[in-house]
C-alpha cells in the first residue's frame, strides 16, 4: 500500500507510533504531546478503537484526550467493513486534526478497514498535514510493512515473523512494539532481513516515535527506540535457511535512543539527547 502523495506546497503531517502501555493518568507526556501537535485547544481528535474487543476502549481515549486538553474527540468504533460506509463517521475523519488508533489485534484493523474509503482518507490526511498515531496494534499498522505476529527471542530465525500489508502512511520504517519488555529484537531482524530496505523501529512501552514531517524521529518516554539500520547489510541467509533455523545477517547498525534522542530517516544519522 503506496504511501499518498504529499501536495505541492504542503508537508506531511506527524505519524506517532506509541509502544503500547503508555501512562494514562499520572503523567501522560506522550498523549498530551500528541494532542499538541494536532492543535492543543483547536485539536479535533478521531479515534479508530477497531483494534480493540473491549466497548470501553473507546470511550477511555475520548474522555483522556478531552481531558488532556483537545476540543473535540470522538471514537470510531469500526466493527465491521460496512461500517466504512457510515457518512457521519467519515465526515468525522475529514475534519479532524490527530487521528489515533487504540491497542489491540493489528489484524483487525487491516481485515476491517483495508482497502476501504477510511484507510484511503487516512493517508490522504495525513499526507495532507493530519497528525496520524497509535498505540501497540495501532502502531504496528501505520506503515506501509506491518508486522502481524510471530515468536519472542533474540536470535533471528527463519519463519519467525509473518508479514501482512499496513496502513501504508510510509514505507521507511517497519515497527514493533512492547519491544524490549517481549524480547521481540529476532522477529524484527527476522522481518528486516527479507528485504533490507525499511529501518526497523522498536519502541518499548510507555514510550512513542514523534516522526515529523521532515521525516525526524524524536524519541519520547519512559524507555527507548531501538533503531535497527540494514542499509549496509552484506550478507542476508534467509532465502537458503529452513524454517526454525538461525539467520546469518551481517554488518546492521543498531542504536538505542531514549528520551529527546533523535534519528533522521533521511540521513540515517542517530543523535544523542
């Protein structure tokens, strides 16, 4: 899913990919950033809780971004591929500031609202100049690559990951959440070594990657963002190894980023606080 083509004169908007977990009540530093981002007191945020089983979800994230803040926030509780159709929901998306998708099945989202007008409207939003983030599912599903499930472990192995298309704002980056407190560094090696492209982004919980429209990732929270860097990858044994077997990847550049560090997805250059 191609990323939308940003208009002449314009800039893209914000995408925030939040690790999951992240502090709700007592010091919600990441959620109140992206609120600020999306316009503070003029902010018009919709919420995609589709990720989500749970019917309070929704509703949670409206009253803590209305809290935080925002002037308008309203869930989207898309349940079904024919609520993709509902005029009033969409007309929602259309005029809103920050979009943000909830926690959950990253799987739902991509089987729910895949190919319909929602996810077109989205990208073509934020292409546009919207603020577009998520937490945990909802960050796994912003790009382009997105990772559907697979096994913890450190080493990468051979079928340790499957892959399914995401949302598509951007194809630089693939993302992996809860990272360091799910051991989850092999399933995104696993992932990067099928094609050595995107950058791997591993955000831990209560931790998030302000990316800005100059494609500069600022680190926020609790933990890091471990940036995982194959642009010089030489050697890549995943199309000779069988299933469960051990990969050889050489020469990756890895950097862990915590509060204020940032990394340019341009440049590939990594800097400190």
């Amino acid at each position: 899913m191609s990323p939308s083509l940003v208009p002449v004169g314009n800039e893209r908007g914000w995408i925030v990919p939040v690790g999951g977990a992240e502090e709700k009540i007592s010091d919600p530093a990441i959620l109140q950033r992206f609120v600020d981002i999306s316009g503070e007191s003029n902010a018009r945020i919709a919420i995609i809780p589709t990720a989500s089983q749970l019917e309070d979800t929704g509703p949670l994230y409206e009253e803590i971004f209305k809290d935080l803040g925002a002037g308008f926030a309203q869930a989207l509780p898309y349940v079904e591929r024919g609520d993709a159709d509902r005029d009033d929901w969409h007309n929602v998306l259309e005029t809103a500031s920050g979009i943000f998708f909830t926690g959950g099945n990253q799987l739902r989202i991509s089987t729910i609202l895949g190919g319909t007008r929602v996810a077109q409207t989205i990208r073509r939003q934020n292409a546009n100049g919207i603020t577009v983030g998520g937490t945990s599912a909802g960050a796994a599903i912003l790009p382009e690559h997105m990772i559907a499930y697979g096994t913890t472990g450190e080493t990468p192995q051979a079928g340790m990951v499957s892959l399914a298309p995401g949302l598509g704002l951007t194809n630089r980056f693939v993302i992996d959440q809860h990272f360091r407190e799910r051991d989850r560094l092999g399933r995104l090696l696993t992932a990067l070594s099928y094609n050595p492209f995107a950058v791997g982004l591993g955000i831990d919980e209560n931790t998030a990657a302000f990316i800005s429209p100059d494609n500069v990732i600022h680190v926020e929270g609790a933990g890091a963002v471990t940036i995982v860097d194959v642009a010089d990858v030489e050697h890549s044994s995943v199309a000779s190894a069988d299933e469960g077997e051990s990969l050889c990847i050489t020469n990756i550049k890895l950097h862990v980023l915590p509060q204020n560090a940032t990394f340019d997805l341009t440049t590939r250059e990594a800097k400190p606080a």
